[in-house]
C-alpha cells in the first residue's frame, strides 16, 4: 500500500513511494538489470508482494535467446525492494512465449495469480501461482502449473483496492478515535467463518472485515487429540485461505487464527465428512 512501481519497456523498473493520504508520489530508486542490461526487450506485468518488499515480473530477452545458459528468453524475476541496490534475478524460464505470464495480480488470498497468454491453436487454461510471495524466489513457491480450469481463460484475477488495509498509524488522514490497527474481538465473537463446513474436499477461511492486519496471521487445524494436522501463513491484509482438506479423515477438527505473538485470535469448529 505504499509502492508503486512502473516499467518503461527495456529500461529499468522505477520505484516510487506512494503517500496514501494525499495520494502524492515521490521518487524513490531504481532496479538493475544485473549485467545483461543490453539485451532485455522488456519488463512486463510487475506485482509487489504482500509485504511490500519483493517485485516480480517477467522478463523478455531480444532474440534469438541471448543470455548464455538460458534456453529461453522469457523469464519470471524477482528484485528484492530492501536491498541497498535493487536488482532483477532470474528464477525461472518459459518453454516459450505461449508459455509466458502475459498480467500478474495480488488476490485477496495473498498469492499471486498470473495469466499465461495462448493462441487460437494454442489455448491455455491455467493461472501459474505464486503461493508465498514474501519469500525469496528460492521459497516462493512458484507453481507453473497453478490452477487450472475447465476451458480456456483469457482474463486475469480482477483488479480492484484493497479496503482492508487498515488505517495509517499517526496519519492525519485517519481521524477516527475509535479505529486501531490492533483488532478487539467481542466476547463469543469468531473473527472468521469456512465455508463449506461440514467439507470434504476443501474448505475456504475468510477474516471478518474488522480483523485487519499489518503482520502475518498462521491458520492452523487440529485434530481433535490436539495434533496439528495443517498451518499456513496468511500475509498481511490477506483475509481469503483455500485450504485443502481432502487426505482429512471423516471427524471434528479446530481451525485457529493466530498473530506474530502466538496468541488466538480465534477458533471455529470444522466438519470433515
């Protein structure tokens, strides 16, 4: 909620700080192209990580495949927006230019969802997921593969503002005595519903709008002898979970939500049929 970065074709990508209370913009750095500057075509579709502190992107090289070692010259990179001197690193290249990420797209999950674009021959019916992008491109877990769909797609995940990003401690813009980055639950209050419950297959999680978050949120499941069965990490402002449940057999289970300093938010009781 505070970056916006832009592309300008085969130069660099430009970081701008982003004021959200009075919408103003300021420079803030540059990112290299490590030592194959010379040779990009292009840095498309860049996505910042729930955290704020990676960019990912994808990268097209002029041809024929010009930088040695590669294959290919379609790319996903990633630049690290905290380092000293911001850079684009490779981590994975495409079979092809049909197998390329034509738009990227945080979700609401926190995960990045990205269209590979196809052709009339060629369809493609799947969204490549980026499943913990506030990681290093080493454990971000990048699927290629991703979700896929029954026909083929040629639109991305929808772009709209994120609303659950809670207020901007100490700025004039959030004048409301009453709002607090740090959420109060009620008394008997379960700050998040599943849906399906009772599941058999999976199970969605989704955080009440009150329940904002700046910090990172595990989802864990328990069996009912109190084994832990699954845990996930929600990034911040993320409040949509995808869990699947389906090597789960039949029974009760606890799901719980809890923050950085391991207290629980909350606990709902989850069907498993």
């Amino acid at each position: 909620g505070n970056k916006i970065i832009r592309t300008y074709g085969e130069h660099a990508g430009v970081i701008f700080s982003f004021d959200r209370c009075s919408g103003s913009m300021a420079f803030q750095d540059t990112i290299a192209f490590q030592d194959y500057g010379e040779v990009i075509r292009g840095i498309g579709t860049p996505t910042i990580s729930p955290n704020g502190r990676f960019l990912y992107a994808r990268l097209t090289t002029k041809d024929p495949t010009p930088i040695p070692g590669w294959s290919s010259n379609h790319f996903m990179v990633q630049a690290d927006l905290e380092s000293e001197n911001p850079e684009y690193e490779i981590f994975y290249q495409f079979e092809d230019k049909v197998h390329g990420i034509l738009i990227m797209t945080l979700a609401p999950d926190g995960k990045i969802y990205g269209l590979r674009p196809g052709t009339p021959s060629l369809p493609v019916n799947k969204y490549p997921i980026i499943h913990r992008p506030d990681n290093h491109w080493s454990e971000c877990a990048f699927d290629v593969e991703g979700y896929t769909f029954p026909q083929p797609v040629n639109s991305p995940v929808p772009r709209y503002p994120n609303y659950r990003l809670g207020p901007l401690e100490g700025s004039p813009c959030d004048t409301l005595e009453t709002m607090s980055v740090t959420p109060y639950l009620l008394a008997d209050q379960v700050p998040f519903r599943l849906y399906p419950n009772p599941a058999t297959l999976h199970t969605r999680l989704e955080l009440d709008a009150y329940l904002s978050h700046d910090k990172n949120i595990w989802i864990r499941i328990l069996h009912p002898t109190g084994q832990l069965v699954y845990e996930d990490v929600l990034p911040p402002y993320a409040y949509i979970h995808d869990m699947v449940i389906s090597d789960f057999s039949s029974g009760l289970y606890l799901v719980q939500i809890v923050d950085v300093q391991g207290r629980v938010l909350g606990v709902e009781k989850l069907v498993v049929e």
